[in-house]
C-alpha cells in the first residue's frame, strides 16, 4: 500500500512542482484544439490525436532530461 502512495505523491509533486510541463501541457491541447476547429487541412481531425500524443510525449522526454541534468549536477 505505500508503494501505491508513494507512487501517488510523486506523481502529484511532478505535475504541482514542475508547472512548465503543466503549461506546455494546456498549451499543447490549446494547439490541438485550434487545429481541430480551424481545419487547415482537409485530414486535420485524424492527426490531431496523433499531434497531442506527440506534442506531450516531447514534454516528458524534455523534463527527463532536464530532472537528469539537475541530477547529474547534484553529484
């Protein structure tokens, strides 16, 4: 059972202390939803779930790296 609050906890404190990957986050669906309304293109709606995938997905990869770096630092 700690471990599932351990878990919780630090998924709380990823997303309250680091509030960069939160507004890239919102800004991220901000962007989709732009995409999703204003239809560019004619296939806009099929690649804005696979454009909010990756959008996030280089938000996490970006503050990895960066909590490495910090890490490495540290030492």
């Amino acid at each position: 059972m700690s471990l599932l609050a351990g878990f919780a906890r630090a998924a709380y404190y990823f997303f309250v202390e680091d509030g960069s990957i939160v507004i890239g986050a919102v800004m991220a669906l901000v962007l989709v939803g732009i995409l999703a309304i204003w239809r560019p293109f004619g296939t806009a709606e099929q690649v804005a779930g696979p454009f909010l995938f990756v959008l996030i997905a280089g938000l996490v990869i970006a503050n990895l790296l960066q909590v490495a770096r910090q890490a490495r630092a540290g030492r």
